[in-house]
C-alpha cells in the first residue's frame, strides 16, 4: 500500500484534506494513522490569502493535527524567495496576509517610489493604476515574482479570475516572465523536502494534474491524484498521476499500486510551436551549416513560422535570413516532434517544444553572407566529415534527407 512505500507525504489542502471549513471523507483518519506510523507531512497551498498560523488554526478545528513547520503556502514561500535573493523592498499587489509573511521574512513594503521587487499575489481591491504602477517598477529593475500562476479559482457562480490573471496582465505589459513561486514551480516542494533526509521516499498528494502532479514530477517526485482520474495521451506526459485514489483513505488500500516515475531527460514546454527546418545541399553533394551565436553548435539552418505564413514560405525566409542565399523547396524530408531533441529551454526561461518541417532545398541565387547576428560560421560540409558539435536532432534530419525515400512522415 502506498502509506507503507514513502516516508514523507506532501498534502495539497483544499479538495485533499479539506473543502472549506469541512475535512473531506477520510482525511481526519487518514493522516492520524500516518502519524501514528511516524510519517512526515507537510501540507502545501497556493492560496497566498492565508498564513501558516491560519491554516494550522483551521486544521486544528477540523481535529487534524499541524504545525506551523509543516506549512507552506505561496504567500510564505514567496517571503522565503526574496530573503533568500537578498531583496529587501517590495511593492506588493496582495492582501495583508500576504504582506504579514513578507514583513516577518524581513522585507520592507512600499508604495514610494521604487522597489527591489513587485510581488504579485491576491487582492480583490488591486485596481489597473496598481498594475500600472507594478508594471514601471519592473521596467526600472525591479524583480517580477508571483505567489502563484493559477489564472482562476472555483466560485459558485463559475470560475473567476485569480492571481495569474494580474501576473498576465503584467506579464504581457513589460515582456517579462516573472518568478513564479507556488506550485508547480519548483520553490515550493524545495521549500517543503529541504532539511529532510535525502535518502527520504517522498509522495505529492494533490487533485490537480496541472499544480500538484506536473508540479511534483518536475521535482522528480511522485505524485497520486485524488479525485476523478484525468488521463492524458503521452506516455512520458508530467501530468499523469503515479497513481489515482477516490480519498485518502486509498493510502492504505493494499490494493492500489503506485507507478515510479522516471522523470524524461527533457523539460515540461509551457507552449508548443512550429518550427522548420531546411536542407541545403551544394553541387558536389555538400550540406550548408551554420554555427550558432547562442551555444556554438553546428546545424542546419532552422527557425520558426510567422503568423500568416507557410511553413515553405518561411523555411525561405529562414534560409535567406540566416545565410543570405535564395532557396527554393524540393521536398519535405518529415515533420519531427520527438521532444528528447525538440524541446529547447531559452536564456528567459521559457520552454517550448517545436513541431518541426523539415525541407530538402536549392539554391537559387544570393550568396553566403556569414556576419548573421545568430551566426558565428556559414559553411558547406562534406557529408562524411561533419562537425561533431551537431545539433541533437540534426544528424536523424540529414540521415533521413540522404535516403531515397520522398514522401513525408511524422516522427
């Protein structure tokens, strides 16, 4: 049983332990017997309109033992994250609960006119001025952190617009991707296994596939969903529970298994895009590579698609960009996903996974201009002698380009 394979359980509260002021079916039992067994619990909210004392008070009343130790909210973990980063001062888009946990983490809040830092958690009272004035202080330096990404939250009227949505709304303002603290951002479960043995068997236990299990995995932890299973297609998807229980009194259920996750040498992509790829072969028979500015590796000449265009009319584009010769496209070499070599993480943070059309193409005019911005070198290579420094995907590309076989496939 799964209460018997982990020494330390991390609890999602709200729909886990509790729904409102009311402990769920099993929950009240259920981590009694896991203390008695002497198990380590720690519970993890991203509901940054609280603090610790409040939710071990809350759980207290629903006869569930907590400690303040044991706690960790969005709002905490954000205070932790500027001490730890040696920010002082923070102009704070969030309620006084929120604002509590900074100041107890010695952080200075302001409303003046500058600050180390904009904190952006929940407040019903921000208004658009306040957003505008958090989106100057980013410009001038300031750090971009949020409690949370969670773009609503369940009301009984249907879901309404929640922390991410003002992240969003900032986000989009200034260009910059903020530091997202709660889960499934890794800071959080950091917060929640630090000082604890390493040898420790962990196990997340949330209801979102989206927080809680993509959260958990991206930590290398497993993770058991409870409630309805929600079951996405890939295999290696980082949404995918290890295991799924009705309640937590599935924990002790002999009959429940729990999968071990391997975590996939990639990265979870936040977003997926098209991306194209051309190959381009001289009179004798030589391929044409570039050597990337932004990690000196060799590859084909690739990028992405433009609103509105082609995937032919950009890999063109592409090509003419980056190398100063005119192509034309004879053929689709394949249309490749495999996202071992095709997700990419960028210096921003973002990550993205590309579809990628690849072309075989000819030259038709121009000539090899090597002073691109993204290039260090431009040259043709034999085929048998190429660089060692390729690009991942790029050898299977060139492989399949050279068989005779022309039509197009996905891989």
């Amino acid at each position: 049983m799964i209460s018997e394979q982990f020494d330390v359980f991390l609890f999602d509260l709200d729909g886990v332990v509790y729904i409102g002021d009311e402990p769920l079916s099993g929950a009240v039992e259920s981590l009694a017997r896991l203390r008695e067994k002497k198990k380590i619990i720690r519970f993890l909210t991203n509901d940054p309109c609280t603090t610790r004392s409040k939710i071990v008070n809350r759980l207290n009343r629903m006869n569930i033992e907590a400690h303040e130790e044991e706690v960790i909210t969005s709002g905490w973990a954000t205070a932790q994250y500027l001490k730890s980063t040696n920010l002082k001062m923070a102009f704070v888009l969030g309620n006084n609960d929120l604002k509590w946990e900074l100041r107890q983490a010695g952080i200075e809040i302001t409303n003046g006119s500058s600050c180390d830092a904009v904190v952006v958690g929940w407040d019903n009272t921000v208004t658009f001025y306040d957003i505008q004035r958090a989106a100057k202080y980013i410009a001038q330096g300031a750090v971009f952190a949020a409690t949370n990404a969670d773009k609503t939250f369940p009301a009984p009227e249907g879901p309404l617009p929640a922390v991410g949505a003002i992240v969003e709304a900032i986000r989009v303002s200034t260009g910059k991707r903020p530091v997202i603290v709660g889960k499934p951002f890794p800071s959080m479960f950091h917060e929640a296994i630090k000082n604890l043995d390493p040898s420790s068997r962990i196990v997340m236990i949330g209801d979102n596939p989206m927080t809680d299990i993509l959260g958990a995995h991206q930590a290398g932890l497993q993770a058991v969903l409870v409630g309805e299973s929600n079951t996405y297609p890939a295999k290696n998807d980082f949404r995918n529970a290890d295991a799924n229980i009705r309640d937590l009194l599935g924990l002790f259920d002999p009959d429940i298994q729990i999968k071990k996750w391997v975590r996939p040498n990639y990265p979870w992509p936040e977003s997926i895009k098209p991306g194209v790829a051309g190959i381009v072969f001289d009179e004798y028979g030589r391929v044409l590579l570039m050597k990337r500015a932004d990690n000196g590796l060799w590859g084909i000449p690739s990028g992405h698609v433009e609103p509105a265009e082609t995937v032919e009319q950009a890999i063109i584009r592409e090509i003419r960009e980056e190398t100063g010769l005119e192509v034309q496209v004879k053929r689709l070499i394949g249309v490749y996903s495999d996202p071992v070599s095709q997700i990419f993480s960028y210096p921003n943070g973002e990550i993205a996974h590309f579809i990628t059309n690849c072309f075989e193409c000819q030259v038709i005019g121009g000539s090899l201009n090597k002073n691109h911005w993204e290039t260090l070198d431009i040259q043709f290579f034999d085929i048998h002698q190429l660089p060692e420094n390729l690009l991942p995907m790029h050898p299977k590309w060139l492989a399949d380009a050279l068989e005779q076989q022309t039509s197009s496939y996905i891989r």
